[in-house]
C-alpha cells in the first residue's frame, strides 16, 4: 500500500524546507525582509500549534474511549514532531540573520518554559537556545551548505595523508610501522 501524504505531512516539510533552503547563498531573492517574514509566519504559526498542543494535552487526562485516545496521541507526536522541525527551521534562520536572533532566542525560552511537549521538544530548544548565544559557532553549526554544482576537486591515488591519518593508538613499539621502515 502507498501511504497517501496528508495536510499535516505537507506543512511539517514546508516548515522543512524553509529552515533548510531560505538562504541567500542558496537563493539570490532570499533577502533579509524575505527571511524576516519567513520567521514572523513560523513564529505565528508555532505559537498557534503551542495553543493547540496545550489543549490536546489537556483533553488526553479525560479521555476514556480507547479510539479517541489513540487520535490524540496521533496529535500529540505530531505536534512534537511538527515542533522540533519549527524550533530547527527557525534557529537556523536566525543564525543566517541575526537581527532574528532576539526574536528566535524568546521564542525558544516560552517554548522551553511551555512545558507541555514531549521532553525531546524541551531538549532541543534548550540546544538551539544555548547555539544562539554564540553567532559564529550558530551559523557554523546550524547554517548547511547545498552545493548547487559539484566542485571540481584532485584525488592524489599516490598521496600518504591517509597513512598519516590513521590512529596511532594501535602502534606498538616494537613493531614495524609499515614494511618500508628503515632498521
């Protein structure tokens, strides 16, 4: 059976794809008011599903029917799925803009205070927020390259960096290190 993608799989990888792809070293048009309002929109549309997850939550302790039990943990790992994509998209936007950085970091503290995710929801913000304190290693650690093209590179078939490479913690003393070594 082919699985049919629904609404909630379509946002979850839009969401995606604009943490990953709203770059612009990716994309000469992303300026920083394009990106600027990629945050805002992400940023609006989290706290919604932060509002909704508190009452999915909520509704979860009362519940008793087993079938509505099992859509409302359906929800539940949606919604802690759908967060850490957001968390993730909008940490790396901030990291690619930081007058966002702010904004982001705020976000992530209410996210992190909101205690009503799955615990892996409250771990990740908690790295993203503590990146964000650091830009440089944030947009090294968070922002991705994508090559468009390949880059043209030389592999030297004759070259001893891979033997210089090696772990030196398996070399014994009284071994030779390789057979070309002079007694």
């Amino acid at each position: 059976p082919i699985s049919v993608p629904t609404r909630e799989d379509l946002v979850l990888h839009l969401c995606w794809i604009i943490g990953e792809y709203a770059s612009p070293t990716l994309i000469p048009a992303c300026t920083p008011d394009v990106i600027n309002a990629f945050e805002e929109a992400l940023e609006l549309f989290a706290y919604e599903r932060m509002s909704l997850s508190q009452d999915v939550v909520s509704t979860k302790k009362k519940l008793s029917n087993d079938k509505n039990r099992i859509s409302h943990e359906k929800a539940y790992s949606y919604s802690t799925r759908l967060m850490l994509v957001l968390i993730s998209a909008l940490s790396k936007l901030a990291s690619r803009y930081q007058p966002l950085a702010y904004r982001v970091s705020l976000f992530l503290v209410k996210v992190f205070r909101y205690n009503c995710f799955h615990p892996s929801v409250m771990e990740r913000a908690n790295e993203c927020l503590t990146i964000l304190k650091f830009p440089s290693i944030a947009a090294c650690v968070l922002d991705s390259e994508h090559p468009i093209e390949p880059k043209p590179h030389h592999i030297d078939q004759n070259s001893s960096l891979p033997f210089l490479l090696h772990s030196t913690g398996d070399y014994i003393p009284e071994k030779e290190i390789h057979p070309f070594m002079y007694k």
